[in-house]
C-alpha cells in the first residue's frame, strides 16, 4: 500500500480531503494497482517484480480548481519479495536442560539483512544469524525476523517446546 503526504514548507503535516485532485504514478512493470482512493492519495497494490523504481505524485488542486503550477515530487523505492521463514511451525520435545535444540531458520524475501526477535525467550531464543535455541520452560514463542532496510517488512514463524505426552498403560 501506498499514501500520498504533503507537507507545508514548515514540514508540518497536512491532513488530506476527498476533494483534491492528486495523480499517482506507479510503474506498471512493478506494481499492479487494486484500488485507489477518491482522492488519488492512497493505493491498494499487488507487487509484480523487485528492483529500485522510483513512484511520482502530482497535486493539481481541488475539485473544480487547479493550481496554475502543479505540485509533484517523487520517491524512490526499493522493492523486495515477502519475507518467508521457513519452517512456519517449528515444535521440539521440552528437555529440561536449557538449549538442548537449536535449528538455523531459512528466510527467503527482503533485503538479506534482520533484526530477529523471540516473544517468550524463556521458550526460545534466537541468535542475530536466525539460530533458534529453546530455552528454559515449555510453551510457545513468534519468531520474527524485520528487515534492517524497511522495519515495517517482516517474516514469523511458531516454535512449539512442549513435554511429550506419556502414554497410558493398558
């Protein structure tokens, strides 16, 4: 998804009505658009291929009123495939001794570079190369793994530690 901002010269923020007029460009050979909004200032849209593309946006006034010099910019973006982790459920017998299992985690998308992060560490840790090591206690813990380049982009995973269940004697 794309928003369209627009600042005053003061950098202040301004808060953008259905009425004006803003065109959007997206090279075609990237992003498939699935919805727009009214305004122009907010795109819905499907990635069709990675690489650096740059995405214009020109302010041509409010309904009924045009500017007499349109306002454009443009922003340069780098765009990446999903980030995946593989496996997506990861489960481990509980053992009482701590990091008794450890397992490197396989990421397919993104920019190669990741801040990762374990919910519950008392379940499992993770290791800044994607090493999952259970920990302490039984239970579960997200995985996630966020891209260094653009945090809002990220993978998770499950891991499961649980005590194997004894069975019954008949």
């Amino acid at each position: 998804a794309f928003t369209v901002e627009v600042y005053d010269k003061s950098s202040n923020k301004i808060y953008l009505s259905d009425n004006l007029n803003v065109a959007t460009t997206l090279p075609e050979l990237h992003f498939t658009t699935l919805v727009r909004s009214i305004n122009g200032t907010y795109l819905y849209v499907d990635v069709t291929m990675n690489g650096k593309e740059v995405i214009r946006a020109t302010l041509f006034g409010v309904v009924g009123e045009s500017l007499l010099i349109p306002i454009t910019n443009q922003q340069e973006v780098m765009i990446y495939e999903p980030i995946i982790l593989k496996p997506k459920i990861l489960v481990f017998p509980w053992h009482p001794k701590p990091r008794s299992y450890r397992h490197l985690i396989q990421v397919i998308g993104g920019s190669g570079n990741f801040t990762w992060s374990s919910c519950n560490e008392s379940v499992a840790l993770v290791t800044v190369k994607g090493v999952i090591a259970t920990g302490d206690n039984r239970g579960f813990s997200i995985i996630q793994a966020w891209d260094v380049d653009n945090p809002i982009h990220y993978g998770k995973m499950r891991l499961c530690n649980y005590e194997k269940k004894k069975k019954k004697k008949k």
